[in-house]
C-alpha cells in the first residue's frame, strides 16, 4: 500500500495549471517538523517535500494559508517516469489536527 499521512505546513505554492484535459494542478512545498523516537532515542525530524493536489481537492489546496499546521493524505509517486525524485499527489486535507 502506498498511502502517507503528515502533518505539514505550507511553505511555497505555485499558480494553479491546467492538465490538456482541463484538470487542474495545484503544486507546493510542504514543510514537516516532529519530534521521533528511534531506538529508544527522541529525534528531531524536519524535511520539505513537493506536493500537489489534482480536480477538484487543487482549490482548497492551494486556498491554504502559508505556515498553519494541516494534516495531508495521499501517496508518493515519481517526479516523472525517469526520476528518483518523489512527489506527494495529496487527495485528502484537514485543517483540525484532532480529527
């Protein structure tokens, strides 16, 4: 299953495009910031990541505010066929964290 849940705050957001079918994109990078425990150690876990949100979810995605903590589902996929590179396609947004 390639599912993801995090905890992330938009940082950056681009203008919405539009697929040649008409669909539209929404893209941004996603800031998380947690406290981990690994073998009994805390951690702290900070990274960015490249997300976008497709149809009808790209409007309230790209209607977020910058640096207000949401809680974002989807799944990662490669940037494009030849890429390392992981982009997270969001298909669900809360903005209460105690949902």
């Amino acid at each position: 299953m390639n599912q993801l849940t995090v905890v992330a705050r938009v940082i950056e957001k681009s203008a919405i495009r539009y697929t040649p079918a008409g669909i539209p994109i929404a893209s941004a990078i996603l800031m998380h910031s947690s406290q981990q425990v690994e073998a009994d150690k805390k951690r702290l876990v900070e990274f960015e990541i490249s997300a976008q949100a497709a149809g009808e979810i790209s409007g309230q995605f790209h209607e977020l505010p910058l640096d207000v903590e949401v809680v974002f589902t989807g799944f990662l996929v490669r940037k494009n066929r030849n890429s390392k590179s992981l982009v997270f396609h969001v298909n669900e947004i809360r903005t209460n964290l105690l949902d």
